[in-house]
C-alpha cells in the first residue's frame, strides 16, 4: 500500500450482537456476537482483504459498517464528506438522541447519520454480494438494473441515464446493446459484471464487495478478478474485499485482516502475511489453500473442527479449541499433537459429549465382523482413546496417570470427575488471558501469545500510523 495515502474509513471498536430471545415475550436470553469489537482502516486506493472462515462475522462487518443494519456500538468514522444537516433528525433517531446513544459521536460517524446523510454516504460505498442472480430484479433489463442507482440519487433524464449505463455496461467488458437484455440470459459471471456496472454507475469512492467471485467458476473468477482490479485503478476506487478463499485474497489484496470469531487476529501486507503469518490460526488458512503440487500438500497446520458459536465464545484467545500450536503448562512435556488432543479429550467431556455408553458404542464398532458384540471394560477405554487419537501410554508420565482415571471416571459415567482431572493436568494460557495485539514489524500486527512483538499496540489500525 501507498503510505501516504490517506484514509477512506477508519472503523473503531465496531460490534454487531444479535439478540437471542425466548418464549413469547422474547426475553433475550444470550446474544450472538458476530462482530464483536473490530478495528480496521481502510486506505484511499486500496484493497484491503477481510478473511476468514464462514461465520466468523465478515458479511455481518460489512453490513453494519455500511448501516444495512444497525451496529451496536462503534464508530466508522468516513473521512470523505457527507455531514450536515445533522439536526434533521428522523424520530427514531431524536429517541436515539433522548437515549444519549449518540451524544458523544463525531459528525463524520456513519453510526450516527440521518436518513439524509445515509442516502449521501451510499452513493459513496457501494456493496457487491456473491449471488449475482439475487441481487438482479428479473422484470428490468440490467440496463435498468444498472441505471436504477442514478434514478433514486436524482438523476431524471432518462437519455442521460441510458448513456451512462451503456458506457459502464461497455467499461464492464459487455456491450451497450446488452442493456434491453434481461438478467436470464447472462451468465454468473457475465451477472456479476453487471452488478460492477451498476455498483460504480454512482461514481462511489469505495466498495465493499462481499464473497464476488464465490459462486463462479473457478475459471470466471480470475476473470472478474482482474476486471475488479483494472476498474480500481480507473476509477480510484478503494475496496474492502471479503473473502473465506486465501487464494482469491492473495490476487486482489494489498493488505489483510484476518478475521476469526468476531475479533480480527492479524493484519499485515498481502505478501509479508503469506510470507511470514504470525497467527495460527492465518498459519492453519494458508496451510488450506489447495495446491497442484503433490509435494507441497499437507505442508503447514491443519483446520480442524468448526468455528464455535460466537453466542458463547471461548476465553482468552478464541483459537484456543482449535489451535494446534495451543501453549502447554510449564509442568508438561508432551509432543503438540499429544497435547492438543488430549485438550479436545477435555473440550468433550466439559461439554456432555462423551459418557459411558457411547464408548460401548465405539468399542462395538470397533470390533471386526464375526465378534460376539460384547465389550469389556479394556475394550472401551482402548476405543474412547483412538476416538481421540489418544495413544495408549502417553510421553508425559502426569498426563497419562490424568487421561487414565478421566477414562475411567468416563466409563463410571462420573463426568464431572473425569473433567476435573483433566483441568487440573491440561490448562493453558490460551484460554485464561486474552492476547493482546503485538506489533511484529512496521506493518504487521498480530494477537496471540506465541507472538514475540516489540511493542503492545491499542487496535489493529495502528498497523500504520493514520489520521
Ligand atoms: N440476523 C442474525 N441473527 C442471529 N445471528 C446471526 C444473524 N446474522 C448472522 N448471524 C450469526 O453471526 C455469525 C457471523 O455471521 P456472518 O454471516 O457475518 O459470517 P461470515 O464470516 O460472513 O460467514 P459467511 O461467509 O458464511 O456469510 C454467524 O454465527 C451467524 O450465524
């Protein structure tokens, strides 16, 4: 990225909870914290990478930064124009104001605009989807489609309007006479062309394109790809491009934010992250990307498992249930992979996953053909170990006397006894602190406590010094 260049958006502690509710009254019994807290700045001229795997919040990011829907704290400060007419207030927005929800917010806040100064902001930020067929009305000719933006912002010429359609229809790579044709007899990849047209028909300053080329061909993608490239250059756009496909980031972005659980774990230069990736969890996405090369496949870490729900995240570092490189109490010596499996082992029994009859399950299947169906106790312990990759005689002498009696007491159905042992032997910092987020270069931030930074920063936007 150019570091001169000045910032479009700078986005502050934005979260998005969703309500969970219950009964008829729906009393809200939990919330669901899709985004919980993210900061990030997005540069003049730039395509800044917003990755993670599904669910970890990036659609819900860019809805609420946009104001799709509404955010539940934050701020997104737009450092293009739009203000004024700030007393024009709508009366939910007077009630907000009666709440003092929005006292102490800045005038260039998005989270704090009227109707009036929404309508002004959208033409400036446009927003792309990956389902290019949904996001067409299939009654207008995509000349339509395409021109309908300059109509709602005040455009009433319909000559003037047609041309300038035409004109992005060509710019998109289709043809002007394509605009009386209609959305069916285009495809995907030639839809999500005219959804480009119709994003930049208002001229905006950035785009925020959500998952573009997902639902494309493979072979359509790098297409579209570079059509987006060519028309940023073109139109000066800036672009916050989300994406879960690491490959696809790595042709279109000049910086990445990587993105798990609600909270962003690492940004840095597209290069310096495929590079040098701080964070496991970038560490795991990059080890993901398929490769042609035999040679290089199974290279790096493996993702295993889900993303948790982000209704009742886990402590200190979200990664912790997942992580392979999870850090070991000082007491232990065993190999990582002991180590992580014996924590999943805890994971299960916490959660009432594992109990005395599903190991005889386990261990009937494990029986082979012709076997009377009868298991004994060694059957059952042999079989609740392998299901989790627990080898019989672990390296670490306390953490085999402590994975032994939690079989047992699982086979006793005594599960609260069985997770004591466990979390008295396989505990990690992971999970009791929250890492804060280190700076590892210039540009490079990351949060996790494997991380050795040179200094503790506030938020990931001061990756570069800005505003
Ligand atoms: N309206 C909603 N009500 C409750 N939960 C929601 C709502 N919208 C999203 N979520 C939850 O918020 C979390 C984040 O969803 P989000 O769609 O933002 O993730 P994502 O990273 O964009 O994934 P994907 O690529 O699958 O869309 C998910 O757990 C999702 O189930």
């Amino acid at each position: 990225m150019n570091e001169a260049a000045d910032p479009v958006l700078s986005v502050r502690g934005l979260k998005k909870h969703y309500p969970v509710t219950k009964g008829i009254l729906r009393r809200e019994v939990g919330r669901v914290k899709a985004v919980d807290g993210i900061d990030f700045t997005l540069y003049e001229g730039e395509t800044l990478g917003l990755v993670g795997e599904s669910g970890c919040g990036k659609s819900t990011a860019a809805t609420s930064l946009l104001r799709l829907e509404e955010p539940t704290d934050g701020e997104v400060l737009y450092h293009g124009e739009v203000p004024e007419d700030t007393n024009r207030k709508t009366p939910l927005e007077k009630l907000r104001n009666l709440r003092g929800d929005d006292e102490e917010r800045a005038p260039n806040d998005v989270v704090g605009f009227s109707q009036s100064q929404l309508k002004r902001f959208r033409r400036k930020a446009q927003m792309i989807f990956q389902n290019p067929t949904s996001s067409f009305d299939p009654r207008m000719t995509v000349g339509e489609s395409v021109a309908e933006p300059l109509l709602i912002h005040g455009l009433d010429d319909p000559e003037e309007r047609r041309e300038i359609a035409e004109d992005l229809l060509d710019r998109v790579g289709l043809d002007a006479a394509d605009y009386d044709r209609y959305p069916h007899e285009f495809s995907g990849g030639q839809k999500q062309r005219v959804a480009l047209a119709r994003a930049l028909v208002v001229n905006p300053e950035f785009v925020v394109a959500d998952e573009p080329v997902s639902a494309l061909d493979v072979s359509i993608q790098s297409e579209i790809l570079s059509l987006m490239r060519d028309l940023q250059d073109r139109f000066g756009l800036s672009m916050l491009f989300i994406s879960h496909d690491m490959g696809v980031i790595r042709e279109i972005c000049d910086r990445v934010a990587v993105m798990y659980l609600g909270e962003i774990v690492e940004v840095a230069p597209t290069e310096e992250l495929f590079r040098n990736p701080q964070h496991p969890y970038t560490q795991a996405l990059l080890a993901s990307i398929p490769t042609p090369d035999p040679r290089q496949r199974g290279l790096g870490i493996e993702l295993t498992g889900d993303v948790p729900s982000p209704e009742n995240p886990p402590s200190g570092c979200r990664f912790h249930t997942r992580c392979p490189k999870v850090i070991q109490p000082d007491d232990l010596d065993l190999p990582q992979e002991q180590f992580r499996c014996a924590l999943d082992f805890r994971h299960q029994v916490e959660g009432g996953d594992v109990d005395a009859e599903g190991a005889t399950e386990l261990a009937r299947a494990h029986q082979r053909d012709g076997d009377s169906g009868d298991v004994n106790r060694d059957d059952r312990r042999r079989a609740l170990r392998a299901e989790f990759d627990l080898p019989d005689g672990l390296d670490d002498p306390t953490a085999e006397e402590s994975v032994a009696a939690a079989v047992d007491s699982v086979l006793d159905d005594d599960l609260d006894a069985a997770a004591e042992q466990l979390s008295d032997t396989f505990t990690t910092v992971c999970e009791r602190e929250t890492p804060e987020l280190e700076r590892t270069s210039e540009d490079h931030v990351a949060a996790c406590h494997l991380v050795d930074g040179t200094e503790t920063v506030e938020t990931a936007t001061s990756e570069v010094a800005d505003d």
